[in-house]
C-alpha cells in the first residue's frame, strides 16, 4: 500500500467521524458541522490531488467511498435521532439503502469485468454536494444572520433523496443494460 497526500485526506474523513459525533452531542452544532464540512470538502480534494498527481490506488479507490459512506451515514443517524420524523427517517433510509446497494453493485460488476458500467456518473457528484450540504446545514440547525440553515438543509435533503434515488436508477439500468452482466 502506498502511503500519499489523497490517502491521508480520506483517513482525515473517517477520524473526523468521531469528533463530529462528540461536538453533536456536547450541543457544539457549529463546531460539529463545520468539522463535518471540512471532511466532507477532503473528498473532492483527494480526488483532484490523486488524478492531478497520478497517486490513484487500489487502496485510495477502496478506502474513499468507504469514507464517503461512513461520513454520510453517520450524519444522518445523527439527524434521525435528533428530529424523529418520519420523513427525514425515511429520506435516510433511502440515501443510506442507495449507498449500500450501489457499493455492491460495484463490487459485483467489478468481479464480472464489467466495473465501468457502473463508473461514477455526473449525477453521483451532484448528489454528493447536494447531501453534503444539506447535513451541513441540519448538523447546525439553526439561523445564521436571519437564514434558516434548517429549512434550507431539509430542502437540500428532499433534492439529494431524490437524485439518490434518480441515481441509483441509472447505476442500476447501465449495470444491467445491452447483455448478461454473468461471466
């Protein structure tokens, strides 16, 4: 395994998981989400730096959505306790049972020589900021300078469900789209 600078910034992601969780519950919500910002920014930062600097890895394609992933979901577990809604508990479940999925469909397409057809699209992106920013913002939970950061993050949340699961449609057509997906 090679040790570089996109590696470390995931690593970065997945130890900042804690402190979000700790600031959460020591009622630290602007220091919580910012830190959560910040781990959250480190992943389009140690994509750019790993094809700029031609450092992509086995272990870095491995490692990074994992990070995504636990970020994310750690977040939203977060989210769900506090609020207790039925819409933001099922909004998680359908972003959470997405990344689950879509992780292993890729991991099956790869076993079956067919990994890009399952390749991460324009859309995954979006919806990548669109959760982000939207847990950012429900992380906080409160007004800033006369802004509901609330509503806007539940806003942002019901656009990121709905690209999650627009998304996970296209994965899931193009993985099973012009042929047997069997080898």
């Amino acid at each position: 395994m090679t040790f570089n600078l996109p590696i470390f910034l995931t690593i970065l992601r997945i130890l900042a998981i804690p402190l979000v969780v700790l600031f959460f519950y020591l009622d630290m919500p602007l220091t919580a989400s910012t830190i959560f910002g910040l781990a959250g920014l480190t992943d389009f930062i140690d994509g750019y730096l790993a094809r700029k600097y031609n450092q992509e890895s086995r272990f870095g394609a491995f490692l990074d959505p994992v990070a995504d992933k636990l970020l994310v979901a750690v977040a939203l577990l977060l989210i769900v306790e506090r609020e207790g809604t039925m819409w933001i508990t099922m909004a998680s479940v359908l972003i959470i049972s997405r990344e689950i999925t879509i992780s292993a469909l890729r991991e099956w397409m790869a076993e079956t020589g067919q990994r890009s057809k399952v390749a991460v699209a324009y859309i995954g992106k979006v919806k990548a900021v669109t959760q982000i920013l939207s847990l950012i913002f429900l992380l906080y939970n409160q007004d800033l300078w006369g802004l509901p950061l609330r509503e806007v993050g539940l806003v942002f949340l019901v656009i990121a469900t709905v690209l999650t699961v627009v998304s996970m449609v296209q994965y899931l057509q193009s993985a099973f789209s012009s042929g047997n997906t069997e080898k």
